[in-house]
C-alpha cells in the first residue's frame, strides 16, 4: 500500500490497483472496458480487497502525535480454505498469501513495514482434512527449481 502512496492521484484508482488483491476486478471488467473507451469519469470503479484494515491514534510523549495503521490483504489468485487449497500454481502463486502492511505515521515521518505469508512455495496437496496421510509432493524438482524462478522474479521487482 505505502508503495503507491506517491502515485499521481489523477490516475483512477482502479487503474493504480494492485491486481493480485482487486476481488472485483472480474465483475467490474465491462464497466473498466466502457469507461476507458468512452473516457467516463471512473470514480466508481472501487476495488475492493479482502483483508482487515484498523488504525489508531497514540502519542508517544506530550508532543508527539503517532497514528499506526494496520493493512492486511488476501491475493484472490489462489485464495481457498486453507486445508484445500496448497502450494503454488503454474503463475507463481502460492495458496491464501496475504500481505500484511504496517504504516507508523510520527510527526513529519512515515515508516513502513510489510510481511507476507502464505503457502509452501512447493507443488504439494494433502488428501483428506485429517494430518495423515503426510504431505505428497506432486512435481518433480525441475518443475520446482522454475517456479522458484517466477518466485524471486514476481516479489523481488516488489519488495
């Protein structure tokens, strides 16, 4: 999120949206299409995320007002009940990955500190709710070994 807090805000904000977290990017399609052929104002065009956003103010002594905002975000690539849905597709994308973001505003300065989390990075499935049988990988290694490759592609030009 801080990453495109510099962004021109003349830009519609669906445009600046990050597609790994715009849930309705799909049903909002024909209505993207039809505003960018007909140059409609898209001030309607709202993505919307799946996560958790809170904020609150604090001061740290008598001067200092800090404000702390917290953003976590679920990719919609991938996204399924955590015992079904394991490991990584053909794209790189790893099942439920969320990306949680903290902004620490204080006075004139703004931090910022994002951690990631979601499935093995491996392609693997686990038959059954239960814990047994164990984990089976389901590709060879050379499979892998280019998948990493997305993997390192897709977060280093972003992180």
């Amino acid at each position: 999120m801080q990453r495109s807090f510099n962004h021109d805000n003349n830009i519609p904000l669906w445009k600046r949206a990050d597609e790994k977290f715009f849930w309705n990017r799909q049903m909002l399609s024909k209505l993207i299409d039809q505003a960018e052929k007909e140059r409609l104002d898209s001030q309607w065009i709202q993505p919307i995320i799946m996560g958790y956003i809170d904020e609150c103010h604090f001061q740290v002594d008598q001067q200092t007002d800090v404000q702390l905002i917290i953003i976590s975000r679920r990719n919609c690539h991938r996204a399924g009940v955590r015992m079904h849905c394991r490991g990584i597709d053909d794209d790189g994308n790893v099942a439920n990955y969320v990306e949680t973001e903290q902004i620490l505003w204080a006075g004139n300065n703004i931090m910022s500190f994002t951690m990631i989390r979601g499935s093995v990075p491996i392609y693997w499935s686990q038959p059954g709710i239960k814990y047994r049988p164990p984990p089976k990988i389901d590709r060879k290694l050379s499979s892998l070994c280019h998948r990493n490759d997305i993997l390192k592609q897709n977060f280093l030009s972003q992180y």
